[in-house]
C-alpha cells in the first residue's frame, strides 16, 4: 500500500523515487515526501514502515504529516495536489482493495483503507483469549481465535 500511495504522489508533482529517498532537501521534494506521509498516515499505516520507503524515520514522518497538514490548510497548490493524489489512488482502486501485511510477528489485513487485525492476548494466567481492533481500536474479544476471525469478519462486510 505504502508503494501504491508512493507512486500516486510521484505521479502529481513529478518528483522522482530517487529523489524521494534521497537526502535532498529542496522544497518541493520535502513537501512531496510530506504529502506522502500524510497520506499514509490517513490509511493508518505504521509511521516506521512509511519512513522506511523514503530512508526516514518514524519521528521524521510524524513531523511531516503534522507540517503537510498545516500546509494544505493555507497553500490550494498543495491542497490540489493532495486531492489529484487521492484521485489517483481511488482510480487504482485503493478503496477495494485488500493488501496483507506482517510486521513484528503480526498479521494485518488493510480493506478499503481500514487496518484489521486478531492480537493474541493468551497469558498463563488467564488462558486463552483474542482481541480484535479495527484501525489499532479494540473490537472484539474471543477466547476461540477462529470465532475472534469470524466475528472480525463479519464487521468486515458491514
């Protein structure tokens, strides 16, 4: 998704990947990098992963989405370029799309742009257990981690 998301990006304001990863620090290709934060950070996506894509790290990438929104709310170039962007990942068909991810041994599954995810919550003392959040909120609790992904599931379609 983080590369979806890059390349739309790239594609309205002609900024390369080179550049975006690179340690240039012009205005266009910040603010480039900046849009692409933002972006990834309205998908709920993990700030050190986005980071990772452009040789940032996450602190770098908070930074960015907390400056390219007080951008946008004052310079329509930006603002254009932001929707043109939104445009583009709409007509990739980000909104349908399911994408999997696994990172520090979880699994997430991103559908129309929402993270879902099961986290074992099992310990020792209390047994078995499962809890299921929907953009890192909690859903769902179940002791049963099949019942957990069926009741996730059924959240997913509504």
């Amino acid at each position: 998704m983080e590369k979806k998301i890059l390349r739309a990006v790239m594609d309205v304001t002609g900024i390369t990947e080179e550049q975006m990863k690179s340690s240039i620090v012009g205005y266009d290709v910040s603010r480039a990098r900046a849009m692409y934060y933002y972006l990834c950070n309205e998908k709920k996506l993990i700030l050190s992963i986005v980071g990772d894509m452009v040789n940032r790290s996450a602190n770098a990438v908070s930074k960015g989405v907390s400056s390219f929104r007080e951008l946008i709310s004052r310079n329509k170039r930006y603002a254009d370029l932001l929707n043109e962007a939104k445009m583009v990942l709409l007509g990739l068909g980000m909104e349908e799309q399911k994408d999997w991810m696994h990172y520090n041994g979880q699994d997430y599954i991103y559908i129309r742009g929402r993270k879902y995810s099961i986290h074992d919550v099992s310990s020792r003392y209390f047994g078995g257990g499962y809890m299921g959040m929907i953009d890192d909120e909690f859903v769902l609790y179940s002791d049963n981690k099949e019942q957990a992904v069926r009741k996730l599931l059924m959240l997913v379609e509504n």
